[in-house]
C-alpha cells in the first residue's frame, strides 16, 4: 500500500470508525505527519471505553515510546497515584495525548522529549476527535499548558486559569490542571508536594462533576 492510500491518511474513514480497537489498530500506521519518521510505537489511548473522565496529556515520552502505551513512566506513576488519592482508579477513566507519537530533539547529543508543535497537534486531532467521539466522556482533564490550549483555547494561560471549568471539546467540560511531568521537575520537595496537591485537587473537581 503506497503512503498516498494509506487509511491513515483517509479523514473520512477514521471519522466513520465505530470501535476504538479498530481506530488503534489504524491509528498504529498513522503517517499523517513526521512524527512518524522517528517513533517507535504509536502511543494510543487507553482505560475505560465507557469512561466519564478523559485525561490528556501532552505527548508520549521514552517510555512510552518504546511499550505504545500512554502516561507508563514517571509521570504516569505520579498520575496514578494521585487519581487513587482523588478516589478513583486509572481504569475507570481514560488517558491520552494531544500527539500519539514522541516528539523529539537532539540535546547535548541526546535524544529528548520536546512538546508537540501546533502542525503535529494539528495532524493528530483527527484521532483526538475519534477517541472523544467513542469514548464520550463528560469532563476532560487537559494536563499541562499544551493540551489546554489545545483543547480549551489558545489564549488559556494555566498560571491563571488552573482548576476552573471551561466549555471542552465535544461537548464537554474541560479543566486544565499541572502536567506530572512538571510536578516531578520541581527543585525541592516543598514544591513538589504543593504542586502535588494542586494536581489532586483538580482532578477531584473533574472526578465530581463527571459523575465518576
């Protein structure tokens, strides 16, 4: 199949997907973008398909990269942690990115993560599009900047807006709240626990007005 056929470049197929299984099986060949030259896996969305609760991150990072599952590194570990002291486990909800491949840079002669431009976020939404379309979910969690402007509005500024309700995607509520990334890069653990907190503290707002 040459790239100009390939189906996950055809829009209107992907928007006439029914079963989220499927998106993910066409979703692991997606060339929508250059993304694709230096990925390893597609990172799709996972958790409960029937979920209330959406939580979507920026982009997959190494770990994800290399196992094709979303938010599995030290973040992801901080995630998990804070939605079982929010009171809710990681299966009951589920969890993505704005990108479904990892965006990298060349640093001090090292591969890093980068945070997705807006033309690959842009490429990307159709799948966006398709989980909030199957999955339904009533509240979305945007974790970090990225996905909030992403998903809320370009001009959200999290510093300011953090933890209030916005209109979301899909007809959705939307609240952005700390990336775990973020918490983690904290100096001291002063600021680490604070940040922490603030990060419960939202997803307990999001976990309540989803009805999860």
């Amino acid at each position: 199949m040459t790239e100009a056929h390939h189906p996950s470049l055809d829009t209107g197929l992907i928007e006439s997907l029914t079963d989220l299984e499927r998106a993910r099986e066409i979703a692991a060949g997606c060339v929508r973008c250059p993304l694709k030259e230096t990925r390893t896996l597609v990172v799709f969305g996972e958790g409960n398909p029937g979920a209330s609760l959406m939580l979507v991150g920026e982009g997959p990072g190494e770990e994800e990269d290399a196992r094709g599952r979303p938010f599995v590194g030290r973040a992801g570990q901080l995630l998990d942690s804070a939605l079982a002291e929010a009171g809710i486990p990681r299966d009951a909800v589920w969890v993505t990115n704005t990108v479904r491949c990892r965006p990298t840079k060349i640093e001090a002669g090292r591969v890093a993560n980068r945070p997705p431009r807006v033309g690959e976020i842009r490429a990307c939404a159709v799948w966006m599009e398709t989980e909030l379309r199957l999955v339904a979910p009533r509240v979305v969690v945007c974790l970090g900047a990225v996905a909030a402007k992403a998903l809320i509005g370009k001009e959200f500024r999290l510093t300011q807006e953090r933890g209030q309700l916005f209109p979301g995607p899909a007809g959705t509520e939307a609240v952005a709240t700390l990336h775990p990334s973020y918490i983690i890069r904290q100096r001291d653990s002063e600021s680490r626990a604070r940040a922490r907190e603030m990060l419960v503290e939202d997803l307990r707002l999001a976990i309540r007005r989803a009805g999860a």
